[in-house]
C-alpha cells in the first residue's frame, strides 16, 4: 500500500475493498467497497440475507473474508485482528451479556476487560446504566430482565470503554419509542466526540435520522449508496398516496395506480396505497379515474419520499434484473 493510502486509511473509521465472503455455491458479499471517515455513521440496509450481518462479522474479526481487504480504525481485521478488537464495541442481534451477573455488575466487567482502571470502570458503567434508563433496576441480576432491557444494557455495554468505532447490528429491535429516542441520542453524544458508527437496521427511520451515509445492500451487493436525502431525491420520485373506504378496492385501486405509475412498485397495506407517479401528474386526474371505478376514497395526496420508498424501489429493482 502507498504512503499516501495509508494516510487516508488511517483517517478513516472504516475502509473496505473488494469484500467478498461465499458460503458454499452462496456469495453473501460480492465485491463491497466503502468508506466511512471517523466521526461519521454509516446505516447498511437490506433486506434478510443481503449481506449486512455478513459484514459485520467480518469487520469485527468474527469472520475471515473470501477475498478482499478491510480496516478499521487503520488496522487490517485480518493481520491486526486483536488490534482492532482493542478499539470496537460491538452489540449483535442478541444480547450478550451475563445473565448471573448484575446490570452494573456487567458493565464493570467489560470495563475491567477493556483494561479501564477499576474506578473509570466503575463510573463509566454509572453514567451508562443513567443514560439506558436502568439505574433503578443497576443491581438486579440480569436473568430477570426483559428482553427489551437486556437489549438496553447490551448496547451499553458496547459503549463503555468508549471505543473509537461502533458496530451495531439492528440494535433497537424490541425497544419501546422512548427506548429508541434514548439510544439515538447517546449514540449521537457519542458520534459528535469522533467515533464511527456502523448500524444495520430495519427501521429506516432510525437509518434517516442517524445516517450520514447510507448504503443499501442486495444479494451481497451494493445498489446504491449516498446521503439519506441524496438517496431520497434520486430514487423516490413523486408520490400519491392513497386511503380508500374499504381493503376490499385495493386490488382494483393498484390497477388504476398502475396508469399514473413511473415504472416503480405500486405499495399497498390494507387501505392505504402508494405510487411513484410519473411528473407533472395531477391529483384530480386521480381522483376521476378511482371514481369511474366505483372506488370509495377517503383521501388522495401528494406525499413526502420516505426512505422506505428509496429501499423498496431499490431492492425490487435489483431482484427484478436478477430474475
């Protein structure tokens, strides 16, 4: 690698090059390329097997790569593996703490491991357990937690030692809203004293609102990547939105959508349907085509692009070149 590459390479909470893994005759990542600077986050979306988990694994050391190369925080997770162990925390899909042990109990520990002097340890995991809402509950063992609490402690675990880049895979999955409005603001506290943050997540809310960058994934590739609102004006388009009286209209109303649609997916859930529409579509052209119909509308408007638009014309996209 050249002098100046690795300048830039040590710049970066995350680099990855030509990412492969293939399981069997499966290729759960085909060739990734990404970047990601320090004090940034980064949102991998997809759906269930897209590769995101894959990644993960792979960045945190839990896996060696088919081929292709990755850094984080300037180390190579292959040659510098304990390296890079020594500066992540990572929370997965399921808890890992312990279950014998208390809330705080737990979080000392991990700052112990960390190598944090015994009082940073024990301060550190005070100031955590206050910000996941448990210091009431800091001394119960862990084994009579809910899920939706063992979920909070776990991603506080991942934060104690402060490390200078964070993976985490769906980690508000089972929390409550007031639960997710907490963690999205510890983790931006954390993010603005210049750690990365790596997410995966199904809610693409939580992606729109934490991400600097997003990166959608589809059959272990990447098929788009760029801000949230870049990716919303590239791919969302204009779209009508749809309430109409009764679900039974709603295969007859995909068929009218179909007439105004711009080539995306028409979505639908129950009486509610939404279309990318070709520009300069009027509302009231809608609302005459619906009638002649016979279909009963409760409301027809213009709608703001949601990221979950971008994903599912993104994804439907790819599977249907893939087919």
């Amino acid at each position: 690698m050249y002098e100046c590459d690795v300048r830039r390479t040590a710049s970066l909470g995350v680099r990855v090059e030509g990412l492969a893994k293939r399981y069997g005759e499966v290729d759960a990542l085909a060739g990734v390329d990404l970047e990601v600077p320090a004090g940034k986050v980064l949102g991998l979306l997809g759906h269930n097997g897209a590769g995101k988990t894959t990644m993960l694994r792979i960045l945190t050391t839990l896996a060696l790569p088919t081929r292709g190369r990755a850094w984080v925080a300037g180390h190579d997770v292959v040659a510098e593996a304990q390296r890079v162990r020594e500066l992540i925390g990572m929370a997965g899909q399921q808890a890992a703490v312990d279950d014998l042990l208390s809330a705080r109990l737990n979080l000392e520990l991990i700052g112990r491991l960390y190598h944090l002097p015994r009082r940073t340890a024990r301060e550190r995991a005070a100031e955590l357990l206050e910000r996941v809402d448990l210091a009431g509950v800091a001394d119960r063992l862990v084994k009579t937690f809910s899920g939706g609490m063992r979920r909070r402690l776990d991603l506080a675990a991942s934060l104690v030692a402060n490390p200078p880049v964070v993976f985490l895979d769906e980690p508000t999955t089972g929390l409550d809203p007031h639960a997710r409005n907490e963690l999205w603001a510890l983790l931006r506290d954390h993010v603005k004293g210049g750690a990365t943050l790596v997410l995966t997540t199904q809610y693409l809310d939580e992606a729109d609102r934490l991400a600097d960058t997003i990166v959608v994934l589809d059959r272990g590739a990447v098929v788009a990547r760029g801000a949230p609102a870049e990716l919303k004006q590239r791919y969302g388009g204009e779209r009508i939105g749809v309430t109409l009286s009764r679900a039974a209209d709603a295969m007859l109303a995909r068929g009218v959508l179909a007439m105004f649609a711009d080539g995306g997916a028409i979505d639908a859930d129950g009486c509610q349907l939404a279309a990318a529409v070709r520009p300069a579509t009027r509302l009231v052209d809608v609302m005459r085509a619906l009638d002649a119909e016979g279909i009963e509308v409760l409301d027809v408007r213009r709608r703001d692009t949601t990221l979950d638009d971008v994903f599912l014309a993104l994804t439907s996209s790819a599977r249907q070149v893939a087919a």
